[in-house]
C-alpha cells in the first residue's frame, strides 16, 4: 500500500512539474477587443464571409502555414465558390497566371516568366499549386510595380500619362485618397527625414493607397454573392479595417468582410494594449519564430 501511494505522489508531482512548465504555443488567436479566441472560431466567420482579408508578415513561416490551412478549410467547406487572391502577384500577369492555373503551361514556363517574389517557392507556390489542383480561380490583384513608381515620383498625376490599356491594369482614376486615414498619417510619420510629413504630400503615400485601390477594384471585380474570396496581402494594407478594405467600403458598403491582422510580439500569451482594434482577428506570433527569408 505504502508503495502505491508513493508511486501515485511521484506520479502527481511529475505532472504537476509537466504542467508548470507548460507549452510553447507557435502562434494565438485574439479578437479585435484583445480576447482570445481561435482558429475554428476564424474559420466559421470566414465560411459566412464575402471577403477576407488574410495580413501577412511576408517572412513568417506560420503565416503562410495558416493561409495555406485556410484555404484548405474554406475550400473543404465552400468548395468552387472559393476564390483566391493576391498581392504578391501583379495585374499584368493575370494572363500567364490563368493559364497555369487552368492547367494550359507547364509549372516551368510560369515560374520562368511570371514576375514572381523571391520567396515564391517557400510561401506562394503551395497557395498557388493548390489553386491549380482544385481548379480555382487565382487572382492577381496588385498594381504593376512600375505604376507605383511612377506615382512615388511624380503623384497621382502621374497615372494620366497612361495609355487607356494601360490603365485597365490599375484601380480607377481618378483614385480617391483619404490622406487623413490613420494608417496613412503614421506612414507618412514613419518615414521621416526628407519625407513630406503629412500623407497629402507624400508621393510614397500615395504609390500604397494606388496599390490598396487597385487590390480592392481587382477583388471586387472578381467577386460574386455566394463566393468566398480570400485574399493575401501585407498585413498593414487591411490593418485597422483600412487600406484595401477602406476602399472596398467605399464600392460597397454591405460587404461582409474578415480581416485577419498580423503581428509578432515578445510574449503571445497576452495581446498588448496597443494592439487592440488591429483586426477581426489578430494572429499574435513569438518574435523569436524563425523566418522563410
């Protein structure tokens, strides 16, 4: 007997030793009032979304982990009335994309020819390959590079220099612009120095809401009532439920939108303050995680 009962207090004081050490979760899950919350939890709002809106931290392994999950998910739950989207890949090669996805040239061909971002094959490629195996639509949403750059030097008048082929390639014009949205003023805040310090002024400013406002006119002209459309994107162009969602708001105010915020902190256990209101759903991941690039 007495053995027994010195077994069972072994016992006890290992798990109770197991359990104050605890665990090391790679990533939580908080809502926008800073509560925890979780994955099924993302995944049932999603399912009854028009548009989400997956922030990423482009060298974040467990992003990518998570938006390749999703979309596994969404596509188990809604099937073909899935569709796919992305900033890592630009208007102008909707063309070459399409014909991979849809099956029509080798994977070799795409990769060669498509403007493609240097951490393609680690974090892209599965969205992308899986888009291609369950035969969905892929968009590509951003504005082509050298519009931006066009608008970082010269502004928004820059655009009108375009020929009118051109500009089926971009967001409307003229593209409206709220230099006063929050995450534009502390843009234009961030970068200082010889940078003009208002968001009115600053042509860097303006370049991000020409790419926010071509993602959203590229989402919404690929979206139709009873699809889901997911889509992949730096997570400051949806934080604070602006940038790109901003200007889906502005088309269409009915929308029933997701947004998922991203970021890295040094404990995830709890969400700081200052993160409050970041998203519908803020994925909080260790600062020590390891990085894709």
């Amino acid at each position: 007997m007495k053995i027994m009962y010195r077994t069972l207090v072994i016992v006890f004081v290992m798990m109770a030793a197991t359990a104050m050490k605890g665990d090391k979760p790679a990533y939580r899950f908080f809502d926008a009032k800073g509560k925890k919350t979780d994955y099924d939890q993302l995944l049932k709002e999603a399912q009854k979304a028009d548009i989400v809106l997956f922030g990423e931290l482009h060298n974040n392994p467990i992003c990518h982990w998570l938006q390749l999950e999703l979309t596994r998910d969404l596509f188990a739950a809604k099937g073909k009335n899935l569709v796919l989207g992305a900033e890592m890949l630009e208007t102008d090669n909707q063309l070459i994309l399409s014909e991979y996805v849809g099956g029509t040239i080798r994977q070799r061909n795409f990769e060669a020819e498509a403007k493609l971002w240097p951490n393609y094959k680690t974090d892209y490629k599965p969205l992308v390959e899986f888009a291609r195996d369950s035969s969905l639509q892929f968009i590509a949403t951003n504005v082509p590079r050298r519009y931006a750059a066009m608008v970082n030097a010269g502004g928004f008048e820059a655009l009108n220099k375009l020929s009118d082929e051109a500009k089926t390639l971009i967001g409307p014009l003229p593209i409206a612009f709220d230099p006063n949205i929050p995450q534009y003023v502390k843009m234009a805040a961030m970068m200082g120095g010889a940078m003009p310090a208002h968001a009115s002024d600053n042509n860097t400013v303006k370049a991000q809401a020409l790419k926010d406002a071509t993602m959203a006119f590229f989402i919404l002209q690929n979206f139709e009532k009873g699809n889901v459309f997911l889509h992949f994107h730096g997570t400051f162009h949806s934080d604070r439920f602006e940038g790109i969602m901003w200007y889906l708001k502005q088309s269409d105010p009915t929308l029933k939108i997701v947004t998922i915020g991203s970021i890295e902190i040094d404990d995830p256990a709890k969400l700081p303050e200052e993160h409050t209101g970041l998203a519908d759903f803020i994925l909080v991941i260790p600062k020590t995680m390891t990085k894709t690039h």
